[in-house]
C-alpha cells in the first residue's frame, strides 16, 4: 500500500513538472519569418508620380551626387562582397555580402558618387525628425561634401542629394494628432507628415539641386521566441502580442510610406519639380504584396535588406533618377 501511494506521488509530481516545464518552453509563432504578415493583405498603394515622358537615359556630363546615409545605404551602394570593409576612418563601405552595387551603377551612368555617413558632420544624424535641422542648418554644407567631411572645390556643389532614414523609422507608434508636430519627437504619423512638410520650402530655396528622398526600409516580421507563460500573461491582462504590435506598426509605416510617394500627398502643393521620392520601402516589401520587407537579410531574420533587395532596388533606381534629373532640370 505505501508503495503504490509513493509511486502515485511520483507520477503527480513528475506530471506537475512536466506541465511546468511546457509553461517555460520558447514556443515560435505559427508564421515564419519569410511570409506576409498575419493580417488583411495591406490596402491597394497610391500610385507614385508618373516620370514616364522623360527619357531615361543617361547624362552626357558628369553629375556630382551625395547619398546622405547609415549602414542600410552604404550596403545598398556597396558591391556584393564577402567582407564587411570600410573606407579607414569612416562608416563608408568597400564591399558588403548585402550590397546592391548602386555606386557602380551611378557611376556607370556619369553620376559623381559622394557619401556622407556615421561619424560625419552631415551624415551623423539620419532619423525623420534629424533632417529638418540638417536641412535648415546644414544645407551650405551639405551641398558641398565630397566624401565623408571633406568638401568639394570652391564653386562646386551636388546637383544631387539622396537622402534616408533606417528601418527603425517604420515603428511608428501611432497615427498620433493632426496637424503634428516637426520636430517629433515622438514618432506618429502626423508628426513625420508635419516634418516632411515643414522640409519643402527649404528645398524651394535650391531649385538647381534635385533631392531624392529615399523611403525608409521596411521591416522583416520576425518570430522571436516567446515563453507561453509571457504570451498567456499578455492575452490575460489585454495587452498586444510582439507580433500584433509589429503589423499595427508596418500598416502604420504603409500609411506614411503611401502619403510620401502620391502626388496628392506629400508634393500635392508643392510648385517646384526638385523633389521626388523613390519607394524603397515599395521595392522591398514586394511592390506592396505586404507591409513588410521581403528581402530580409540573414536568411529573412535580419532588418537590413539582403543583397538580392538592394540589387533589385540598385536596377530600378538609376534610369528612375535618370528620369528625374530631366524633369527639374538638372541634366538636358
């Protein structure tokens, strides 16, 4: 009789164990990485301004152009390379096994590539809300680098200048309230709206220089490894899984990435034709199939874009600002 008792208590115990351990297990979410979110297909995009009349071809003359960039750019201007080599004393890269061969490409096309990057005067501060102040603050400058903090000769200056912030800029937290606020800092909707409008009459000031706003990268939706007692803690008190957070953020980012490339949104009052965008974040969530990145690195696990991404988007944008050039005037 004891024994049968004390092999009773062991099974229960070993039973309680064994439902206690399950609850400490790291459980994935049910969708990999790889695939469209788990949400409604994201709502038809807004179409982007139509350069279709202006040829594509490339300029007769050399082009002095400046990337203002961090770690996603300089992988998007980089070759394809095994090594992750920097210039010396700068975040600029020599190769990248994430790069998209854009600087070849531009220089293929008589562009002048000049890069502004971490640790630089100008390229240190790369958020939504930094480019007002730099724009405001800086703009005298930011004309004139040529590569890193040195400048172009006296007299020259960047017809061209590709600006963008990093995927981190997709989180939006909110729509928030309209009108916004531009100088943030709390990243809404409205606030990024207020910001990129308050940047267009700082553009109207330099009708000779033709500026790409390059959309911030999407966002890879991840599965992090989740305790199913944390996951059971949030379902109880109400609160949204990581991953309902992450799609409220992407359609969020859709939300603003849309208003950003529509000619009735951003430049809908805008007079002057030295303004454009192109839709990196379009490029990598698969011309809008979802509203997240497609192309992510580190076999789809790691926010910046993968080389296949970047070349897809190195390809689409040079005859792109071909056609832009021509439209403001830069090149005949």
């Amino acid at each position: 009789m004891l024994m049968m008792k004390r092999n009773k208590l062991l099974v229960s115990a070993g039973a309680l164990a064994l439902a206690f351990g399950a609850l400490l297990l790291p459980i994935q979410p049910a969708t990999p990485a790889t695939t469209s979110p788990p949400a409604p297909p994201p709502p038809p995009k807004p179409p982007a301004l139509d350069l279709s009349s202006f040829s594509d071809a490339n300029p007769e003359q050399p082009v002095d152009l400046l990337f203002i960039h961090h770690s996603v750019g300089g992988q998007l201007l980089t070759d394809s390379g095994p090594g992750k080599e920097l210039i010396p004393d700068t975040n600029i890269y020599v190769n990248h096994p994430n790069g998209g061969g854009l600087r070849r490409k531009l220089e293929a096309a008589s562009y002048k590539v000049h890069e502004a990057a971490y640790k630089s005067a100008v390229g240190d501060k790369t958020d939504l809300f930094d480019w007002l102040p730099k724009f405001r603050g800086q703009m005298d400058q930011v004309l004139r680098v040529a590569m890193h903090d040195e400048m172009l000769p006296e007299g020259m200056k960047n017809r061209v200048v590709m600006f963008k912030s990093c995927y981190p800029n997709n989180r939006f937290r909110t729509m928030g309230d309209a009108p916004g606020n531009p100088d943030g800092p709390d990243l809404t909707v409205w606030n990024a709206k207020a910001s990129f409008q308050a940047l267009l009459p700082e553009f109207a000031k330099q009708k000779d220089t033709l500026f790409v706003y390059l959309t911030a990268p999407a966002n890879v939706l991840k599965n992090p490894k989740v305790r199913l007692w944390k996951h059971l803690a949030k379902r109880a008190l109400g609160k949204p899984t990581d991953a309902e957070i992450a799609v409220d953020q992407a359609a969020l980012a859709r939300e603003f990435n849309g208003w950003i490339r529509s000619p009735e949104g951003w430049l809908k009052d805008y007079p002057e034709k030295n303004v454009v965008v192109f839709d990196f974040y379009d490029v990598l969530t698969d011309g809008g199939s979802s509203n997240f990145s497609q192309y992510g690195s580190e076999g789809g696990t790691d926010n910046h874009p993968s080389s296949q991404g970047n070349e897809r988007a190195a390809v689409e944008f040079v005859p792109f600002l071909n056609r832009a050039a021509r439209r403001a005037g830069i090149i005949p």
